[in-house]
C-alpha cells in the first residue's frame, strides 16, 4: 500500500460544478440535517460524505457530561486516492 505524502501527492478537488453556489449550499444544508438523523439513529461517532468539490465531515463529540456535534465542511478540498 502506497500512502500518499500530503501536499505533493495530493490533488485539488475540482470535480465537475454543475450546481449553482446557492443550490450547493442548499445540498450542503440537506445533507448535514440527513447525516445528523442517520448518526442519531444508528448511534454512530462519526460521518462523512463528499459530493461536486464539497466534503462534509460530522463527529459526535462527547465533553464535560455534553454531547454534541461538530460539522466541517470543505469545499475545493485536496484529496490523494490509496489503493
């Protein structure tokens, strides 16, 4: 297994922008609000889901006797592809 050395293995995120910045935001909104449920009821610790130049990165995170959820979004992101 070859791992990729970030940055000169990696590549910018530049997929094909069919959608408008106002559509993809609205994607992003409906996206975070699905992955949230899916985690709630499967009782998982994390997700991530990536569409057009967009990553969207959520964690539960357990703090202080708290539970919440930290969401990242990235978009023209960089990826590398490990085979």
């Amino acid at each position: 297994m070859d791992i990729p050395k970030y940055p000169e293995g990696f590549d910018e995120c530049d997929r094909s922008k069919r959608l408008s910045e106002e559509e993809i935001d609205k994607k992003i909104n409906k996206e975070i609000e699905s992955m949230i449920n899916y985690m709630t009821r499967n009782d998982t610790e994390n997700y991530s889901k990536a569409f057009e130049d967009v990553l969207i990165m959520i964690d539960r995170i357990y703090e202080d006797d708290q539970t919440y959820y930290e969401i990242s979004v990235a978009k023209q992101h960089s990826r590398a592809i490990v085979r």
